[in-house]
C-alpha cells in the first residue's frame, strides 16, 4: 500500500504568471486538482479507475489560504491527503510548501462521486470501502470549514459570458478552474497591483454546460472582501467569497518594465 498522503511537485514557468511576476490563483488551483488526480490514480481511484464504474469525482467546494504566491522560475510542492469519507463526499487536504521549505498555504476541498448516466451521487463507502485505508488521521489543516456562501440578489450583474468550447472538460461540463477565472475578471487590473487575494471559497451547485449564459454578480462585503453569484437564469451555479489583503510592493500594473512582486513574505507586516 503506498503512503497516505502525497507530495508532488511543481515549476512556475514564465506563462503562468500575472504582471506581478507570481503564479496567479487559477493556477494554485490547477496544481491542486493536478495533485489530487495524480495522488488519486496512484492509489487505484483516478479517473483511469473510476471511470470503468461509470463514475467521476466532481468538485463540491474549495476553500484556499495563501500567505504568498511563488514567483517566476520557482518550484513549488504541494501535499495532498484524504481528511474524511463520509456517505456522498470525500474530503481532501492541500499543503503548499515553497523552495525554501516554508509553508506558504493550504486548501480544503469537497469532492462528490458522480454516476455519470444518472448524474447521481453515488454511496461512497458502498461503492469503494478501501478508500477508508487512506484516510490520514495525522496530518492537520488549519483552514476552518466553510462558512455558507449567500446569494447575491439586490445588485445589477457585473459582467455576463457564454460557456464555450475551451471552458469544458473531460466529463463535458465547465472546468472548476474556468468559474475561478472568470470570477476574477470582474475586478479591475489595478486591484491585483495593490493586493493579493489571501483567501478564496468557492460553493459549486450546479452545472455549466456549452452554451449556458451565465451572469456574474459582485457584491462588495468590505473593501478587502467580496462574494460573487455566477447565474444561469434565477439558479446559482457557483457561489464565491473572495478576501485580500494588502501588497506593499506598489507595483504599478500599467508598466512591465518594474520588478517582479514579492508581496506576501510577510503579510502582516508593510514593511
């Protein structure tokens, strides 16, 4: 039996960053499904596996914690562990440790089974006991569960977009990543120059499907927290909470020629 818990790890390229000069959160989150997926398929229950039942793991919730984002040509190793197994959803562990061997993040994620016909949950334990073996009892995230996300009904739509063929994924329906990308266009440029985004929870409740047309609602809770309601209609399809903290670097977005960001070595301190 391999080791419950996996480590693997990650190079920053160049066309993975923003004008900061860091990876950007759409991409710690593609590092994230990137290592449960490995970790998954290592141990018998990956898409390679699970796809013979008939089923897919879909991605319920994400709550992520940055204290500071990698930088360009820097490595990057991300943990991953089963925390629980319950009736319908499995939850999963990420630690995020930088070149240095310093622990710069975490992540908590909820996963569902999925009869890929009926588009039902399926009962977990029933169908896969031995998931239980994996479960890591030792291993500790300090991300607390995830609060209730409200709906956002009392603002006009920020921006709205249509589903298309580079948002859909192997099982036919909208990437998780995509809803992250595209809820952070509804900031503008300047926002991700003066801060960074030190936590993100997203809810997904429904399916986007090619062609849907989706509205993104923003709702600004505080100056350094807002919640984002992406729609189908009247039906939320995903719901997100989104929390900055300030960059002390003050790099000006408009120019490329200043030097790369390293906000977040220290975020509670400006200095």
């Amino acid at each position: 039996m391999l080791s419950k818990a996996g480590s693997f790890r990650f190079h920053i390229e160049s066309y993975v960053c923003d004008f900061t000069g860091k990876a950007t959160l759409p991409v710690m989150s593609s590092f994230i499904l990137d290592a449960a997926s490995i970790h998954a398929q290592q141990r018998g229950f990956g898409y390679e596996h699970i796809s013979k039942d008939n089923v897919a793991w879909v991605l319920s919730r994400l709550s992520v914690e940055i204290t500071e984002y990698p930088g360009y040509d820097e490595d990057l190793t991300v943990e991953t562990w089963v925390e629980n197994v319950s009736r319908y959803f499995t939850q999963r562990c990420f630690r995020f440790i930088n070149q240095d061997d310093r622990v710069i993040g975490y992540a908590r994620s909820i996963w569902a089974a999925i009869d890929r016909k009926t588009r039902r949950p399926v009962d977990i334990p029933a169908w896969r006991p031995d998931l239980a073996a994996y479960i890591d009892e030792e291993k500790e995230c300090p991300i607390e569960k995830m609060a209730k996300i409200p709906s956002v009904d009392d603002v006009e739509a920020t921006m709205g977009y249509s589903v298309r063929y580079s948002d859909i994924d192997i099982n036919r329906h909208m990437n998780s990543v995509k809803y992250i990308e595209h809820a952070l266009n509804v900031f503008d440029l300047s926002m991700f120059g003066e801060k960074y985004i030190y936590k993100f929870e997203i809810i997904y409740l429904a399916e986007g499907i090619f062609g849907d047309k989706l509205k993104l609602y923003r709702k600004d809770i505080s100056e350094n927290e807002q919640i984002i309601d992406a729609k189908k209609g009247e039906e939320s399809v995903c719901r997100i909470r989104i929390i900055w903290k300030p960059c002390h670097c003050g790099l000006d977005p408009q120019s490329l020629a200043q030097s790369i960001c390293h906000c977040g070595l220290d975020p509670q301190s400006p200095d």
